[in-house]
C-alpha cells in the first residue's frame, strides 16, 4: 500500500487522523499489558509458584480490546485480507466503482453487526453480571466489540468518499491508502496482464 501524502477532506481527515492516534495508543498498550502480564504469571508460577489469580481473565479482556481495536486500524491501513483476483484485472473506473460497492456494503454490515452488539452489550449490562476474578462489570469486555464494528464501518464509509471522486485515477482501499501492490512480481504480473488486455483491443 502507497500513501497519500495530501490529506483529503480537511475535517474528515482530521478526525481519522486523531481516531487513529487512540487506536495506535490502545492497541500499543493492549499488547505491552498482555505481554508484561503474561510474564509476570509465569515468573510468579516458577519462581514464586503463585500464580496471578486474575491474570487469565485480563488477557481474555485485552485479547477482545486488542483484537475489534485492530479490526478499525486494519481497515484504515487497508491491511485486511482480500480476495482480489478478478477486480485487479479490471479497468480502473470499473475497479473504483467496485471499490464504492464493497465498501458500502461492508460499511453496512460493520455497522448491523455493531448495533446487534450494542443490544446485547445492553441486555449483559441490565443483568449485572460481573467478571469471576477482577470482579468487574461483565459489558465492560463486550463494549470493546461494539466500538471496533462501529469504528471499521466508519472507516468503510471514508472509503466510499474517498472513491466517489471518479476524476481521480487512484483506487483507495482505505481513506488514505491507495490500491498497490508493493510485491514487484506481483505488480508486474498484473501490468502484463493489463498491457497484453490493451493489445487485444
């Protein structure tokens, strides 16, 4: 992926840019607390053979905050995984609308999915429920799931306006990155693809 050095949109750009600030700051200390608490447990299981009652339940809460933050992060840097065999083969206007259509669709999915999580964040938050070990409020480890859906909805939504400009040549997969290829072989596989589908005209 190649980045665009303008930032489109002004206030829109802005606000990706400090909703990715927080997601490079929660994911950097989501993974550096599991990575501290998980040697902390087995240092204290082998030197002190006491292991840190709640440190499994901590994990499993950084795990579900680590894993939907990232799910808004992947999407902005436009690392997720793609099944892209026929759309890299087509014209770019054709693949920028494409583009508009999945990311609509996705956006729409990401954000059902974000508003069934929601409902059922309510309905644990309304029984009470509380976590074994730390004994905190069960939703607060859910919440994290309805906050990445809605984030990586929003993010599919920037990529819809970033590609609605068809005066512009580049295909986004994310609002700032554009569609490339950084593998040579690859890249130029699909050159000679697209050069010998030109020949043929």
């Amino acid at each position: 992926m190649q980045s665009n050095t303008a930032t489109p949109f002004g206030l829109l750009g802005k606000i990706d840019a400090v909703i990715g600030r927080i997601e490079i700051w929660i994911l950097g200390w989501g993974v550096t607390l599991m990575a501290v608490n998980t040697i902390a447990n087995v240092f204290g299981r082998y030197v002190f053979n006491q292991s840190i009652y709640f440190s499994e339940e901590l994990n499993e809460f950084l795990i579900v905050i680590v894993t939907f933050m990232g799910l808004g992060y992947a999407t902005r840097k436009g690392i997720h995984i793609r099944m892209s065999a026929i759309y890299d083969a087509l014209p770019v206007k054709l693949r920028k609308g494409l583009m508009v259509v999945i990311a609509t669709t996705t956006a729409i999915v990401m954000g059902v999915l974000a508003w069934y999580a929601f409902e059922y964040v309510q309905k644990v938050a309304s029984r009470g429920r509380i976590t074994p070990a730390l004994q905190l409020p069960l939703y607060l480890t859910y919440v994290w799931v309805v906050i990445g859906l809605a984030l990586a909805s929003f993010q599919y939504l920037l990529t819809v306006i970033r590609n609605l400009n068809f005066a512009d040549e580049d295909v986004y997969v994310s609002y700032l990155e554009i569609d490339s290829y950084e593998d040579p072989e690859t890249a130029s596989a699909i050159k000679k693809f697209q050069d010998t589908a030109e020949a043929d005209k």
